[in-house]
C-alpha cells in the first residue's frame, strides 16, 4: 500500500489524487480486481487471447491466425 503524507499546506483533494496516482503506478489495484475471483487455466488462456485481439483490432491489424488442435493453421 502506498505511504503518502500530507505536506504543509496541501489540500485534502490533492493528497487523494497523489494517493491515486502512487496507488495505480504501483499496480496493487490492478492485481487486487484481477485476483478477487478464481480463475482456471484455461479461463486465463482466454482471456489473454481476447485481450490480444482486442488490442490488434484497436491498432488495426489483421486477425491473428489461431492454432487447430492439430498443429496447422
């Protein structure tokens, strides 16, 4: 958890965004909403290639080509 002190003079609204921004550069909330529920392997496979193809078709790829069971494509 980020240590943040009040400074001399320093308003509360900005002491809460100095703690937002220490507290989202730290990647603690990030891994605290990933983990608060159970996922299986698979389920993190999934996710991960959704995630890849959403960020291929936000920078306009072409869509990846997605591997058979059987070692073609």
């Amino acid at each position: 958890m980020p240590d943040v002190e009040r400074q001399a003079g320093e308003s509360l609204e900005s002491l809460l965004k100095r703690f937002r921004r220490e507290l989202t550069q730290s990647g603690q909330l990030q891994d605290y909403r990933r983990r608060q529920r159970f996922l299986s392997k698979g389920e993190l496979k999934r996710e991960k290639q959704r995630k890849a193809m959403r960020r291929l078709r936000r920078r306009g790829g072409d869509r990846p080509r997605v591997r058979s069971g059987r070692g073609e494509f």
